[in-house]
C-alpha cells in the first residue's frame, strides 16, 4: 500500500472512530504510558473557526482542532477531546503486513510502536500539553511543587538545613508558620542591609575607607576654601607649598601650633592670684596643634602626639629618645623660612612621619593586636588612632608609659570624679619634670595640661588643649586674658562620655628586658 493511501486510510478511521467509538476497539496503551493525559494542557477559548465549517455552525462555534466536530460551548469541546482522542491512540492495520499501525492522535502520522508514537508526540506536539507562562516552583532537594510563589519555596528549602522538617507542605493548619518565616528572611533582609550601611558609615568615619590621605585633603579643602571665599589665591598656593615641603621632609609646616600655652596660662594665674580661690598646677611647657584642612575629622591623635613631643623636647632624657622621631632643625637651611614648629632646636614631625613610625613599631613587634585591628597600613590613609598606638610609638622609640583605664562613671549620671580627683593628684605632686598627659574618649582625644583646684568647697576642673580649636581660637582665647581660660577650663559636668583613657609618660626605658616587654600593651583599670 503507498504511504498516501495510508494516510487516507487513517484519516477515515480517525473519523469513523469520533462517530461511533464503540464498533471499534482499538488496542490500547498500557495505563502507565506518558499519553495517558487527564487533562490536556489546550487554550480552547482562544479557538473560534475552523477551516472546515460545517453549515449548521455558527460565528460562535468552536471546532475539535483534530476533527470535524464542533460545539458553541468550550467545555464540552474540550471533554469531546478527553473522551475521543486522548484516552488511547487507535491501531491502523495496514494491509500491506500483518504488523499494527499507531495513528497519531493530532497529525496524520502513524508509528509501528507506542515507544515511537510517545516519542514523537512529546517531541512534536509538546507545546499542546505545556504552559510556559505559568512558572513551576520546584524544591530542588526533595522535587515537592505544592508552593503559592518561590518566596514560600525558598522558606522550605532552608527548612532542609535546619531543624525543622524539611518536607513540610503548605498547609491551613501550618500557613502562619510559613508566613512567619517569610517575614524572618525579609526581616533578616532588611538588618543586613541596614549593618552594611552602617559598616560603610563607619569605614568612612574612621578613614577605613581607603580614600584620600592628608595631602589630598589639604588640596580638596583648600579649594574648597577659595570657591567660598575663606581663603585667597595667593594663601592657597603658598600653603600648598609649605605641605608639599612637609610632607617630602617629615616636618609640620607650624601653620596650627600656638607656642607655649602653659606660659600664657602661668602669667594669667599671677595676675590673678590675689583675687583667685583656686590652686593650679601646670604640666611643663607644651604647645597648642590644630588639625587642619589636611586632617579635620580624623587627625586629633597625631596632633596630641605633637603637643607632647613639644613638652617632651625640653627635657634632656626625653629629648634623646625622641631625636629619631623629631629632627633637628637646620636653621641655615632655605626651606626654614616655611616652617614654625620648632621646639629646642627640635622639628616636630608631621603626620605623615608620625604614620610611618607607628607602621615601624608594628613591624618591630610593638601591639601585633593594634597592627592587625588597623591593617598594619596608616601612611597615606586617614585611619583614626587611639590611646593604644601613642603607647606603641612612644615604647618604640623609648619611652615607658602608663596607660589607666577609667573604664565606667563613678559618680552621678556619666560624671567621673574618680578621674578628676587622679589628674589633680598627678599635676600636684612634686616632681622635677612634668610631662601633659594624653586623654582618649571614644571618637575624639585631648591633651590634659595642668589642674586647678577650689580652696572653698574642693572642686576641681581640668586645663585641656582641644586639637579641635584652630589656631585662630587659641589666639582670641590668649588675647582675652585669664577670662579667655574659661575656653579651656573643664569641670565635673563637662566630661560625661561612657569611657576614658589616659595615657602617662612615666620616665625612660633603660634595659632590653624592659624594652622587649612594652610590645605588649598593657592598662590599669581604676577603679
């Protein structure tokens, strides 16, 4: 028989099988076969003509896209293809061999088997039985599919690694379970967000960002400073200068120091003595640093180091120690004219300089804990330093310190008495030399030098040089007399933050031993 003929043959027997189902029993599929279908996947609404229009149809019918038969009502088309075309495929006997032949139920094709036939229906016909808008949630651990949306798919997917069964479904009697996890991984969500910007926030406050260093924010400021008027052309570029030279020869420029601060504060005492019912006691000489365009926001510790290198410089033990670090000044030199920051002959560093020894000390040993905190990296950063790397400078180039930790308030509110009463105590004993003393707080440090004490009721406020204040301040406080102190002057109620550090000079390392133990950073809790 020809292959055409076939297909006639079939096409007939696909006819005669619609219109009377019974006087023909085909062979069937066994029932675990693919096309075994329940319900076909057929979009019949879409469906209005067919090509082959029967006379009694109308505008409105809906034909069988696989025979002629045709209904108004898309439901009793679609059982029509249930029932007549789907169930099981029918068996064309071809005459020329005794062999069965499977018609397709939706083309013109027939196969010899049914793996053929089942072959070429999901190959071919697919589309017919799928949907591809609807998007199927599947757990990829345990093949479970019963999930409204893949947020619920992906609360049960943690479920498998967690205590919680894994394979549980969705169900009344546990939807507010499921509904409550939800809300857990939006939550979760929305605090790693939250402490991502928050850690972002930090790493900028603290210069951990790795953007900038002191040059180039001179530079930015400094124009900023001309765009607003605050600064001319001319100090514009002679301060560029004078930071370029700093910064290629280690020296501050001495363009924030304000000298010998302690003097201006002994001769406004004696002035005042008659009418005063206050005792002060002074550190020795020591200087006023402000930070500057260069380090505004991040360089307090660096200039407190700088005001007391400025009162360590005055004493001859301390001075060799700190010739390392400082540098004599050359006053022959044609680059001196820039520069106003020398003490005793000595230049003090700039902060630059002061980075790159505390990245010396880490490197020798000095705080391994601080280094790793920090990066190990300070030069050309504007990473904030604390109490604990002014020990590691000044035990590095040999120097002892004592480093006290008021670690809570011990008084009323945040107020720290304890503290007040050990600074007054430091100042007021009698020694030959006494250095200021460093006072770290969180965000900010001061230099502490000197106290002062009520002989009425027993009272006692601090003298504290604040880096804060400009150079300018410092000035107008100087130029206002003993009423300018007021500026300086901290009292019980001033000094209110959760913790306070400070860190003492307390005499010269003279022995290896003793050099080899100050790597490790150590502090006296009080009380």
């Amino acid at each position: 028989m020809k292959k055409n003929d076939t297909h006639k043959k079939n096409d007939e027997n696909r006819g005669e099988y619609c219109q009377n189902r019974e006087a023909k029993k085909p062979e069937t599929i066994p029932t675990d076969s693919p096309l075994k279908r329940s319900v076909p996947c057929l979009n019949l609404n879409g469906l209005s003509n067919s090509p082959k229009r029967s006379k009694e149809a109308t505008a409105s019918s809906i034909y069988c896209p696989l025979c002629s038969f045709f209904s108004a009502e898309p439901d009793i088309v679609e059982q029509h293809i249930n029932i007549f075309h789907f169930e099981s495929p029918e068996v064309v006997i071809d005459d020329s061999d005794s062999e069965p032949v499977l018609a397709c139920p939706i083309c013109d094709r027939s196969f010899e088997n049914v793996a053929l036939l089942q072959l070429h229906v999901d190959s071919d016909h697919s589309s017919l039985f799928s949907d591809s808008s609807k998007e199927i949630n599947v757990c990829p651990v345990c093949q479970l599919n019963n999930f409204r949306d893949s947020d619920q798919l992906a609360v049960h997917v943690e479920q498998h690694f967690s205590n919680v069964s894994p394979c549980t479904p969705v169900t009344p009697g546990n939807v507010d379970y499921f509904l409550a996890k939800e809300f857990q991984i939006y939550e979760r969500k929305k605090q790693y967000e939250r402490e991502r910007k928050e850690f972002h926030a930090l790493q900028n406050q603290y210069g951990m960002d790795n953007k900038g260093n002191y040059k180039i924010q001179s530079e930015n400021n400094m124009a900023k400073a001309v765009e607003l008027g605050t600064m001319s052309v001319a100090e514009y570029q002679e301060m560029k200068v004078a930071i370029g030279l700093s910064e290629r020869l280690g020296i501050d420029d001495g363009h924030s120091c304000t000298k010998r601060i302690c003097s201006v504060i002994t001769s406004f005492n004696e002035k005042a003595k008659n009418n005063s019912t206050w005792v002060t006691y002074l550190a020795n000489e020591t200087s006023h640093f402000a930070t500057t365009y260069g380090d505004t926001g991040w360089g307090c510790g660096y200039r407190n180091i700088q005001m007391l290198l400025t009162c360590l410089v005055s004493n001859p033990d301390y001075k060799s120690c700190v010739e390392g670090l400082c540098q004599v000044s050359r006053q022959d030199s044609q680059e001196n004219w820039l520069f106003s920051s020398s003490h005793e002959g000595m230049d003090i560093p700039s902060v630059s300089r002061i980075q790159s020894f505390i990245e010396k000390a880490w490197k020798a040993g000095f705080d391994l804990p601080g280094q790793e905190q920090l990066g190990g990296i300070l030069v050309n950063t504007r990473k904030w330093i604390g109490a604990t790397e002014v020990a590691t400078l000044f035990s590095y180039i040999g120097i002892k310190y004592r480093l006290m930790d008021f670690h809570q308030p011990t008084g009323e509110g945040k107020m720290h008495p304890v503290l007040f009463e050990w600074v007054f105590n430091y100042f007021a004993k009698s020694e030959a030399f006494k250095p200021c003393l460093y006072l770290q707080h969180q965000g900010h440090s001061r230099t502490i030098v000197g106290a002062e004490k009520s002989l009425k009721n027993g009272a006692i406020r601090l003298l504290v040089l604040d880096p804060g204040h400009s150079k300018e301040r410092m000035e107008k406080i100087i130029s206002q007399g003993s009423g300018g102190l007021k500026h300086i002057r901290r009292y019980l109620t001033s000094l209110q933050a959760q913790q306070y550090q400070i860190m003492v000079i307390d005499g010269v390392i003279d022995n290896d031993e003793e050099y080899q133990r100050s790597k490790n950073i150590r502090s006296t809790r009080i009380p």
